[in-house]
C-alpha cells in the first residue's frame, strides 16, 4: 500500500499529510472567505482530500503492524475497536468555509496523535501507541467528514450545470 514499512515511519508519513491537508484546508477557506476565487478554493479542497486519503492511508498501516505485533498482544477491546461514528449529535449549519477551517483543526488534531504515536511506538509502548494511531484516525474520519460537508456546500451554491450534463 506505502512504501514506509515501519510503524514510526507511517506515523510521520501520516502526520506530514495531515499537516498538508490542514494548510490545504485553511486556504480554501480563506477563498471562499473572499469571496473571489472559488474555483481555485475548490482546487485546493481537492488537494487537501488527497493528502486526507494519503494520511488515512498510513494511520491505518501503522494500527495495523500494532494489532499483530508479535510479543505485545493488544487487549481484546483495543483489538476488537470499532471506528468511532463521525455522525454529528445535532445538526450543525456550518458555511463551507466553517467546514474547512473545522477540518483542519482536525487535521492538526491528528498530527499532533500521530507524532505522540511514534514517539510511543518507538519506544515499544505498543498498546500506547496503538491507543494514540486509534485517536489520530477518529480525527481523520472527522476532517473528512468536514471536507465532505464543504464540498456539498460549495456544490450548493456554486454547483454544477446538470443540463450540460445531459448533451
């Protein structure tokens, strides 16, 4: 899948993509705070989800060399976790701009677990480690759920031309 096959690897991997996404994110907002260049916001949200995608990628890399990790078993609740729902608990109206700028906090949310990850990853505190990979992934799930409102939203108001679809 990556070509980082330790799990310190992947966490730094992991944490300089979300670093990106984050600045991705705040520059779209800042485009569409404007009010200018919406297409180029639009470039830059696209961008962002790459870098989310790449992140997600090596988070799940590195929780998954912590789950068989020989010689360390995991609890079973830490090896039977469920990701966590990104559902929002009561229905929030946010601006496409409010979406990225709540993505990239979560962006930098996960980078911030993936570093503290490492770090306990180097040091063989695997379960730890695991805990921290498991936190950084849930934030993730939550930028992309942020990334995704923003492009609804920008979809909603800048949209597309369905008719030209059509011809």
């Amino acid at each position: 899948m990556t070509a980082a096959h330790d799990p310190t690897d992947h966490h730094m991997a992991a944490a300089r993509h979300h670093e990106q996404a984050a600045y991705f994110h705040r520059e779209a907002s800042r485009h569409y705070q404007i009010g200018k260049d919406y297409a180029h916001a639009a470039h830059q949200a696209l961008v962002a989800h790459g870098h989310e995608l790449r992140a997600m990628e090596h988070g799940q890399e590195a929780r998954a060399a912590y789950a068989r990790h020989e010689g360390s078993p995991l609890p079973g609740y830490l090896a039977r976790a469920t990701p966590q729902s990104t559902a929002v608990a009561a229905p929030q109206r946010l601006t496409g701009a409010e979406h990225h700028v709540a993505a990239a906090g979560h962006h930098d949310a996960a980078s911030q677990r993936h570093v503290k990850a490492g770090a306990h990853g180097s040091a063989d505190h695997h379960i730890r480690a695991h805990h921290e990979t498991q936190k950084a992934l849930d934030h993730g799930k939550h930028a992309i759920f942020h990334a995704d409102q923003a492009a609804l939203a920008h979809m909603e108001l800048y949209g597309c031309q369905p008719e030209a679809d059509t011809i």
